[in-house]
C-alpha cells in the first residue's frame, strides 16, 4: 500500500522539493538564545553516534534499525527546539539533524517504506538548507533520486539527480562521484529516452565518477556521510547501471569487482550484487543457469543469516521472476521453493 500511495506522487509533486532548495535563499543565522547551552563537543559526540549507525545500517539493513534513528534523531530535534545554541553550534546540529534525516530516509526506503523515506529526506532538505550545507542538500536528493528510479520514475530520478548535480560546487571528490552514479542510475533507467540515449548519458556519469574519485581529496576532507563511496562502490553501482542497459558482459566485469575489493563486513551490498550478478547470466544471449544459481544461493545465505533488507528481498523477487523460463529444471525449483519461503518470511 505505501509503495502504491507514493508512485502516485510522480511528477512533479516528487520534484518540486528539489527545485524548492535549489533556488532557496540562503537561511539567516541558525542561533537560539532560550534554554540550557548546547557545546561544540556535544554535537561531536552526537556525530559519532550518527556515524556508528551508518555503519550498523551497512551491516543488518534499515528494517531493524530505523526505531533507533528516530529516537536518535528525536533527542537532537529537542536540542534544536529547546536549548540555546550559537550561530556555529546552531548549523552543526542542524547538519546533524539532516545527515540524521538521510539515514531514517534510507532505513524507511530499505524497508519499503516509500512515502516515510520521503518525508523524511524533505525534512532532510530543511535541514540542510539552514545549516549551508550544499553537499548533503545534493546527497538528499540523490536518494530521492534512487527511490524514484526504483520504483520505475526513471525521468523523476533524472531531473532529482542532475539537480543535485547542478547545485553542488564540486569541493569533495567523493561527493562528485555519489552523485555522478545518482545520474548514472537514472539515465540507465529513463525509459523516456532512447536506448543510445540512455547508454550515452549513462557511460558518461560513470567515467565522471571514476575520474573524480581518482583526485585528491580537499585538504579538509570529504564528508564524513561519504566515507561508503569508493572503488567497490563505485564498481557495483557502474555493473548496475551496465545491466540495465544491457551490457551485460561489462556489468559482469564491474560487479565482479566490487565483490572482490568490497570489505565482507558490508552485508546488504554483498547481498545485492550478488542477485545483479546472478541477473547478468540469465540474461546474457546464452544464459548459464548453473552460475546463475550459484551466485544466487550465496546472496540468500546472505539474506537468511546477515541483514534484513526488503531492498534486497525486491532483488531476489525480481531474480525469481527472471528464472521463469526455467523453472521446469530440478535446480531452478528447488531455487524457487527455498526462495519463496523467504520472501513470504519478509513480507
């Protein structure tokens, strides 16, 4: 039900929040004079909290983690609303409170839950806007972008994505290349534009992000919330992108690369890339069942045993639908009959 509640918002009611930050003047000074004084150092602590969730999201997937982000989220909101702060101290927690935003974003997204995750990176737009902070701003709509590609508004996560694009100054390598993949992952899905067209645009952001992450970082460095995006990353996105334009021999050679540098500790990526590969060789002009499945039962051992991602669960329900046509083999219904006791598990 949400996810059929939000696909109705396509248009230009999912990207008009994009336009509203890109053109918004800039915040006055973000300082409270009323309640107890907020210090620097408690908003540090407050970031090195956001940052161990990040990285436990990486881990166990959004579904079991988004009751924590919210109540995390609802301290830093009272600080805002209820203590005094300087100007300086007063953009930090509101950065705070963005990044915090992001993150129950995406938890929601990994969840399904699609018109939560909006509100929440909407919010997250606020957020960002008053604190100045033009990266995270476009790492937001990057999300919204993602979101939008998934559930099949290819053009909406084209116009998010090159928005996002747009209004980032380009300081941060790392920054560059999340959101050159943004517009990668929307070109390859733009059903609107022709297939030369898609294949394009979609090499194009891909040598962009490559290019930028093999420049120096600024000597302040990147953000702390792009520490995720780097050569594996970079691969799995590129090997996406190449089989939904139906390369699959080069999403093949991508997606091979990202499991092979990918720390093990990534769970849910694992995961994905494994079901995109397995997708590559029953696709490919001569399909190879027997890789296919291989690829397959590793990403479900995954599933069964790792993290719990309904983003993940959606791959696995699209690989069964693309194993249709063999479904009379004995090792594609035994596939399918472990698999399906999963999904009906996490639905």
């Amino acid at each position: 039900m949400d996810r059929r509640h939000f696909v109705m918002l396509m248009g230009t009611s999912l990207t008009a929040p994009a336009h509203e930050w890109l053109i918004a003047r800039p915040a006055q000074a973000a300082a409270r004079a009323a309640g107890s004084k907020v210090p620097l150092s408690v908003v540090d602590d407050l970031d090195h909290i956001t940052d161990r969730l990040r990285r436990m999201d990486d881990r166990i997937g959004g579904g079991q983690l988004l009751s924590l982000i919210h109540e995390h989220l609802r301290y830093v909101t009272t600080l805002l609303d209820e203590h005094s702060y300087t100007a300086t101290v007063g953009r930090r927690l509101h950065a705070t409170a963005g990044e915090l935003l992001r993150l129950a974003g995406f938890a929601a997204f990994d969840d399904n839950q699609h018109a939560r995750a909006q509100r929440y990176w909407i919010a997250g737009l606020h957020a960002a806007h008053t604190a100045g902070d033009r990266a995270l701003g476009a790492n937001i709509l990057g999300f919204m972008s993602c979101q939008a590609k998934d559930l099949d508004g290819g053009h909406e996560a084209f116009v998010l994505a090159e928005t996002a694009r747009d209004a980032y100054p380009g300081a941060s390598p790392k920054v560059t290349a999340i959101l050159a993949l943004r517009a990668a992952e929307a070109s390859a899905n733009d059903q609107t534009a022709t297939a030369a067209h898609r294949a394009n645009q979609t090499n194009r952001a891909i040598e962009a992000a490559f290019n930028a992450l093999a420049e120096q970082p600024p000597s302040s460095g990147d953000p702390a919330w792009s520490y995720w995006m780097n050569l594996p990353q970079a691969h799995a996105q590129a090997g996406y992108c190449h089989m939904r334009i139906g390369d699959y021999r080069q999403a093949r050679f991508h997606l091979r690369r990202a499991l092979k540098l990918q720390d093990s500790t990534y769970s849910r990526e694992r995961a994905l890339r494994k079901f995109l590969l397995a997708t590559t060789y029953l696709k490919q002009q001569q399909p190879d069942l027997d890789a296919a499945l291989a690829q397959a039962n590793e990403g479900v051992a995954i599933l069964t045993s790792e993290v719990n991602s309904a983003r993940c669960v959606g791959h696995l329900r699209r690989f069964t639908e693309a194993l249709a046509p063999f479904r009379r083999s004995a090792p594609a219904k035994e596939f399918l009959a472990q698999s399906r006791s999963l999904i009906n598990s996490r639905s």
